[in-house]
C-alpha cells in the first residue's frame, strides 16, 4: 500500500473518493453512489482496497472502468473553450459585475446582485436533483444577448429556467404579464416563450419554459399561463418526482449536445 492515499471530492451532491499514487496519478476511484470500485489497473487491486477499507459502506462492485456511452465520448471530445458545463450559476452577471462594479457610491443596491442571488439559488436546487437522474447547465447565451438562466434536462423532460428575484414582494403572474412588488407590469413569460422555443430549435427536443420565483412574499397566478409551469424555489424539489418522459441514455445525449457551445450559435 505505499505511497497510495486516499482524495475525497464531492460536487453536485456526488462523492467519490480518488486513490492516488506517490506520482499523484490516479490508481482507482470509489464512487459512493453507485458502489462500485473502478481500477485502471488489475496489478493494485489488493492495495487500492486496503487503502479504500476505512472507507467502504456496504457491497461493492471492483472492476475496470464502466465503458464510455457515446455522450461521455462526445464530451471527452469538447474543446473545454466549447465546454459550457463548467459554467457557475449566474455565469455571465458575475463576468459582467467584475467587469463594470457599481460605483461605490450609489444609493440603492445593484439591481444586477438581486439578480445574481436569484439565479444562484435556483442553480444551487437544481444541482442538487442530479442524484435523482436531472442535468443541469446554467447561464446560456444566445445570439442577439439573450440568455437562458438555466436548462435542466432529466426524467421529467426538458426546462428552459428563468429566475426571478422577489424576496419579500408580492409576485402576480397574468398572462403574458408578471408583476413584483409596486413595479410595473412586464412580458415576461413571452420572451421565456420564445428562449425555449429557440432551445427546442437548437436540441430537436421540446423544451418547456419555468418561471421560479425566489423568496416572495405572495406568489399570485391567475389562470394558467400557457405551457409556462410558474414554482417558487422552495418548490423546485418536486422536480425529482416527474419522470415517464425521457431515459437515462436520452437525459445523458441532450446533455451532451447541450454543453457544446456551437450548439447555441444557429439559433
């Protein structure tokens, strides 16, 4: 066992423990989830699982890597400057406020950072679903400066995700109109109409629009907007139960096609 050491990671909820040699290359990795133990080299075996014993719950399966699907080797294929996955919630209003900050000394607080906070909290919900089979990508630009906050791709079908920040304020939603607070009236759900009518041009896939609204006072909505579905974030973990539209094998290919950023530039 010497020389190997044990690397823990987690993201999106995910952990998966690295087993690394005295090199700093990986040898093997558990991922808890799955149970299963991956090795990149049979001649280790015993000792990738003593160093991997304190840390082992339940059966697992030990064995080479799981071969590639087609979207993994797409993906492996991605320039990373296409790559739009690595993208953090909120991608491009944290670009632009380190680009052009507020003045320090303006009176009322940058209507940019309500924003921010909005998509990253939507964001963060929505990461935490990929457990339950969803894929998430956030911050998407489309020609013209258009953007959808984020798409979600899983079980449950495709959502083209606009977050809208009320914290405290009274949301009323007529449609096309959606109204916070003592603002006026604002078009809202048909320009999330026609973001997500130009995703489904750009995924062959019809993908539906969903307004969240973070933190409100009093969510309001009249009769039912047209194919727009209207949550609050604390809503948004019932996502995990809608299923019976795509398979895991679809979720994984439009995912793929999704994070490749020339996906985006013919619509």
């Amino acid at each position: 066992m010497d020389g190997l050491r044990v690397v823990p990671t987690r993201r999106h909820g995910r952990e998966r423990l690295y087993v690394c040699g005295a090199d700093g290359r990986n040898v093997a990795w558990y991922d808890r989830g799955t149970g299963r133990v991956a090795l990149l080299g049979e001649d280790r075996r015993q000792d990738v699982l003593q160093a991997l014993a304190p840390f082992l719950t339940g059966p697992v399966t030990v064995g080479p890597p799981p071969v590639p699907t087609p979207a993994e080797l797409a993906r492996l294929s991605l320039h990373p400057d296409d790559d739009l996955a690595p993208n953090r919630p909120g991608e491009a209003l944290l670009i632009a406020l380190d680009r052009d900050p507020a003045p320090a000394h303006r009176l009322r607080p940058d209507p940019r950072r309500r924003a921010l906070a909005a998509e990253q909290t939507v964001g963060e919900a929505l990461d935490r679903l990929e457990d339950a089979g969803w894929r998430t990508l956030h911050s998407l630009s489309l020609p013209g400066g258009d953007r959808v906050h984020h798409l979600v791709i899983g079980p449950g079908g495709l959502f083209a995700v606009h977050a809208l920040p009320a914290r405290r304020q009274r949301v009323r939603v007529a449609d096309p109109e959606v109204t916070v607070g003592r603002g006026g009236p604002r078009p809202l759900l048909r320009r999330m109409r026609a973001d997500a009518d130009r995703a489904s041009y750009a995924l062959t896939a019809e993908v539906r629009p969903l307004l969240v609204v973070t933190e409100p006072a009093r969510l309001e909505v009249g009769p039912r907007p047209r194919g727009v579905r209207v949550l609050t974030d604390a809503d948004l973990p019932g996502l995990a139960r809608l299923g019976g539209i795509l398979k895991p094998a679809e979720v994984e290919a439009l995912y793929a096609t999704a994070r490749d950023r020339h996906t985006w530039g013919r619509v």
